[in-house]
C-alpha cells in the first residue's frame, strides 16, 4: 500500500500545481500521506486506533476515505474501518486526529480488507 501512496505523490507532482493543490484532506487541510500514516485517532471517549491506509481517486485528485485500525483489545485481532476523510479533525498542535462517534460505534463498522 505505501508503494501506492509514493506512485499516487509521484502522479500528482507530475500533474503540476494544480493537481497537488486539490489534495487537500477536508477536515485536516493540506497533509502529506506519510505525516497522515500511523497517527492514531481518538473518538469522544477514548482511542479508536491508528490511521492504516488512505483510498485514492486518481481521476479526481483526492482522498476518498482514511482507513482506520480499529483496536479491538482482549488479544482479538484488529480490524479495518473506512471514514470519510472529512470525519476526521486536527486540533491545531495536536498530533492525534478526532473522530466524531464513540468506540463502541467504531468498533460496529462494517469492516474491510486492508490486506496488500
């Protein structure tokens, strides 16, 4: 999945300003992939798990979900969720991103295959 990430930055600086100037991740600004990989996402009451992957539309230029480790704790193995990328906020200085629901409900989300 990285090698992905590396193809998608490279594609979109070939593509010139105008492209890189749309890729903006709404509710988080303008980021690159790799400062977005690993941050680790907190919902209203505790830490739901870390950000895993991102879902491109090379057509458009964006982001069109975050992929987000869920921790599911007790030994279970973790599994995957998809957002919008606009569910996601940054408080200014803050590392760790929020998102608007609980744990329990992070959990609830239907999963997906993040396998590479």
């Amino acid at each position: 999945m990285r090698r992905i990430l590396t193809t998608t930055a490279l594609a979109l600086l070939l593509a010139g300003p105008a492209a890189l100037a749309q890729t903006a991740v709404p509710g988080l600004g303008e980021m690159r992939a790799k400062e977005l990989m690993d941050r680790d996402v907190y919902g209203t009451d505790g830490r739901i798990g870390e950000v895993e992957d991102l879902i491109l539309d090379f057509a458009g230029a964006r982001v069109v979900a975050v992929v987000i480790e869920v921790d599911r704790g007790l030994g279970r193995a973790d599994r995957y969720v998809t957002v919008p990328p606009d569910r996601l906020t940054r408080a200014a200085g803050e590392r760790r991103l929020s998102l608007g629901m609980t744990v329990a409900e992070a959990r609830a989300m239907p999963g997906v295959n993040d396998r590479d």
